[in-house]
C-alpha cells in the first residue's frame, strides 16, 4: 500500500499512542494503526522504544512522534470539528476539556497534550454567513461571549431574539 502524500505529524512528549487511542475513542471513523519502534538510539527515544503510531481521526490521517519536550503545541494550529446539534457539540467539547483538557473562548478549547481543537456547529457557520448581514452580526458578536456554543442562543441571536 502506497502512504498517502500528506499526512499531519503531531510531537508529543511519549505520549503519542495515548492520545492516538483517546482520539479514536472520541471521534467516529477514528483507529490506532501501526507503530515504529526506534531503530536506533536517537536524541527523541532509545532504540526499541516507540517512535511513532499512526493513527485517523475522522477519517484524516495523522503520525503522532513521541519526540520528546523540545516542542509544544499552539493555537497556531487547531483542527476544526463541524458538528450538526447540541449534543454532538456537547460530547466532543466534554470529551475535551473533561479529561484534561481546557476550555477557551469562541468554541475553541484544548486537549490534555496541548493539541487546539474547535468545536464548531454547522449552524454557527450558517449564522455568521447569513446574507442579512445585521442577523450574521448579531449572531458573531453573541458567539465572541461564548465558550463552548451554544446553538439555540446564535440561531435566537441570528433571528434577533
């Protein structure tokens, strides 16, 4: 099998397979695949050690490095997760920020390792794309009051409630 030509490499500090292996829990069509151990002693790991562990998450392809603290995440970089309701929006955003995680603003909040993920209603996108650009206004200026959304309060503040 050929590996795809793009694939997002995420630096964790030895723990790459855990948060692989939460990342599959969370999300659907998310799994763990194979790992490298270090053929070698290198600066990230000693030989035998797991260097890396493939890994999906909603379908895209992910290589998590186990190489060590030199490197943090950033909001820099986030990954966005579209949901359809509440509840969806809900259970990822707890998922998150429950098991170590931390909560933030907009609908953004971050893992346990550090990782940006927002959380993001469908509806939240419609609203701030609204053609009436009076309702679309409405409906950013209540969202920048938020953390996690809440989509019953943009679609009343979209219909000027």
């Amino acid at each position: 099998m050929t590996a795809p030509s793009l694939v997002t490499c995420l630096w964790f500090d030895g723990t790459a397979r855990a948060a692989a292996e939460f990342y599959a829990a969370t999300f659907p069509d998310s799994h763990v695949g194979p790992a490298l151990a270090a053929p070698a002693d290198n600066p990230s790991v000693p030989e035998g050690v797991e260097l890396t562990v493939e890994f999906t998450v909603l379908g895209q392809k992910f290589l998590g490095l186990n190489g060590g603290p030199a490197f943090r995440h950033s909001e820099a970089v986030s990954f966005m997760v579209y949901t359809d309701t509440q509840e969806e929006t809900d259970r990822y955003w707890d998922a998150i920020t429950l098991n170590g995680g931390q909560e933030s603003a907009c609908g953004w909040c971050k893992d346990r390792w550090g990782v940006s993920w927002q959380i993001t209603p469908r509806a939240l996108i419609a609203a701030i794309n609204d053609p009436d650009r009076a309702a679309a206004k409405r409906a950013m200026e209540a969202m920048m009051e938020m953390g996690k959304i809440d989509i019953a309060a943009i679609e009343a503040a979209r219909r000027g409630d």
